[in-house]
C-alpha cells in the first residue's frame, strides 16, 4: 500500500460519494424546474424561422453562435491529426 | 493494410450508394424531420470508411488524395460564415435569417400547428445544413484515412 | 415507480469510467475511460429535459400534446462533436508514443533525462 495507492483510493471514493448523493438528491425525474424560454421557443420557431424543426432552429437560428464555435473545433483538430502524421520530405 | 475476400468486396460496392443516398437525405431534410448536417455527415462518412477497409489503404489512396480532401473541409467552413456575414449586410444582425417570408429561394412561412412536410421553407437553415454536412463528411474521412495509412506494416513500406 | 433511475445510470456510468482512468495501466484503456465518462454526461444532459408525457418537439405530421425541452438536446449535439475530436486527437498521439517508445504502459516512457 504504497502512497500513491491510498491517494487513489481515497480521491476515488470522495467523488463517489458526491456523484451518488447527488443523484438522489435531484429534482424527480420527469419535472424540470424552469420552462419559459422553452415553451418561448416551441410556440414561436414556426413563424419566426420558418422551420418545422425546433430542435434544428435552435442549433442553427437561435444559437447559431455556438455552432460557430463547434465548427472551429472539428477543423482545429482534423487539422492537428493530419499534422501528427505528415511526411517530412527528404 | 490489404484488402478483404472477394465477397467482402462485392457486397460492400453494392451497398456503399445506398447508404452515400441515405445520408444525403438525411442533411437534406434537416429543417422537417429529426436529422441535420452532423448526423447525417457521420453517416456519409461511415459508409466511405467501410470502403477503406475492405478494399485496403493503398487502392483507396491511389484514388482519394489528402490534398482534395482538405480543399473540401475549408470550402465548407468559408461558405458557413459567408451566410452567416450575409445576414449582416442584408438585415440587421449577425446570423440573420434574412430568407424568411421573403419570395425568394426558401421563403415560405408554414402554417402554425402540425401538418404535412413542405420544402421550401426553413430560410437560410438548409444552406448551413448543406455546408455544414460537406465539412463534417471531408473532415471525419480525412481523419480515418491518415490513421490508415499510419498504421501499415513494416513490409509494405518497401 | 421511475424513482431517478436514469440519474443513477448517471453516476454508474462515470463512476466506471474513473475507475478505467485512475487504476489502468494500458493507455488504450484509459482512452476508453475517458469516453465512458462523456457518455455519461451527454446521458445527463438529455435527462435533464424530459417533461412527464410528451413527444419529440417536430411539427411535421405529429400527435398532439405538449413537447420536450428543444435545447438541452441542442446542447447534447454539440458535445458530442466535440468528443469525437478530442478522441481522434488522443488516439494519434498514442500511435506516435507506441512508434517512439515501443511500449504501451504508461509508467515505462520516459521523459526527457539526459
């Protein structure tokens, strides 16, 4: 039982133990707390951005910015993976 | 790595433009029905990758170069922003949906309530599920084809 | 008669996946790990906007009744983009240490003596 051991264990059960009090301690399942910006969007994304999708009019019309950003992210790291493996010319 | 038997082969050919259709429908229909531009870029890009692994590495890379691939991925990023910068110019805002219940290219405005499936509507959503799809199709593609060709043998180096 | 079962399914989930990255020696499995876990809270996310009885928010030929929460799935697509990226990135890294090192155990590579 070297030092890094107890370290591990004791680090593991600490998380555990917040991870498993915390899910019983929630809301119950099947009632969320808060809705008016949701029911906001699901009366109004029909004439507003023209789309029966309310899930695709969020993702591109009412928080496009955040697609914005997730797109930087994919082509940030196709473009790190190519240059791992790149042949150097001789 | 080598290619796979000679059923593999013929049954994969057979297969791989009904599942390239699927997903281009699915990016097509994005603003109707569940779907998008990213689920339906994973499954164009899951049928190119059963491609790659049953004919082997080095005849798909006689084929597709790397060079092609990332034109393809950065054509898709440009025209994702210029549709988002075109909103600034022609309405008021940045990410302006500025096709909406004007007469032009998509601009019908459904009626409020369920009802059956038109396609000229949605604005400018379907332009960036379109872009969004060509992006997400060259950039997981080019990654399973590098990895591919990092992993080779020792013999067919030579 | 639920009683937060998917919220335990939750924990589970992460508490596997910590399991993987904290006591494994092999790099691939603690890659698994890792992805365990944002299983695991991408679950959480979608949990989280379910109300008692309701459909899929499309209006595209549906049923009536009242619909689901749109953006914490919204918030689920993004994340999970974002953990295809960072797997792809990890996994090359560990091809070009296991080219370099010729081992894969975590506690033999070394680091810069000399």
């Amino acid at each position: 039982m070297s030092r890094r051991n107890i370290a591990a264990v004791l680090s593991f059960s600490i998380v555990a133990m917040f991870l498993i009090f915390g899910a019983l301690m929630i809301h119950p399942f099947g009632t969320p707390t808060e809705t008016d910006m949701d029911d906001n969007i699901i009366t109004n994304a029909q004439t507003e951005t023209g789309s029966n999708n309310a899930v695709t009019s969020v993702v591109f019309d009412y928080r496009g910015f955040d697609t914005l950003g997730e797109a930087t992210i994919l082509f940030t790291a196709v473009a790190a993976v190519i240059m791992v493996f790149r042949r150097l010319k001789k | 790595m080598s290619g796979m038997s000679k059923i593999v082969k013929t049954i994969s050919g057979i297969t791989f433009p009904f599942i390239t259709i699927y997903g281009l429908y699915i990016i097509a229909h994005g603003h109707l029905t569940p779907g998008g531009g990213f689920q339906g870029g994973a499954i164009v890009a899951s049928g190119f990758a059963m491609v790659l692994v049953s004919y082997g590495s080095i005849w798909t890379m006689n084929r597709v170069k790397e060079k092609n691939l990332s034109i393809l991925e950065s054509l898709g990023a440009v025209c994702f922003i210029l549709l988002a910068i075109l909103g600034l110019g022609f309405g008021t805002a940045f990410f302006n949906n500025f096709l909406v219940g004007t007469n032009s290219l998509f601009g019908v405005v459904p009626a409020f309530g369920s009802g059956l499936a038109d396609i000229n509507t949605g604005g400018v959503i379907p332009l960036m599920n379109f872009a969004v799809g060509l992006k997400v199709i060259a950039g997981l593609f080019g990654i399973v084809l590098v990895m591919a060709y990092a992993s080779r043998t020792k013999e067919e180096n030579k | 008669m639920i009683f937060n079962i998917p919220f335990i399914a939750v924990a589970a989930l992460i508490l596997i996946g910590l399991y993987a990255v904290i006591f494994k020696r092999n790099m691939i499995k603690m890659i698994i790990g890792i992805t365990l876990i944002e299983s695991g809270v991408n679950l959480f996310l979608i949990t989280l906007g379910y109300r008692e009885g309701s459909i899929a928010p499309i209006y595209t030929s549906s049923p009536g009744g009242i619909m689901a929460l749109p953006v914490p799935q919204a918030l689920t697509l993004t994340s999970i983009v974002i953990g295809v990226a960072v797997l792809a990135l990890m996994l090359s890294l560990v091809i070009h240490i296991y080219r370099h090192n010729g081992t894969l155990d975590a506690r033999k590579i070394g680091g810069p003596e000399e």
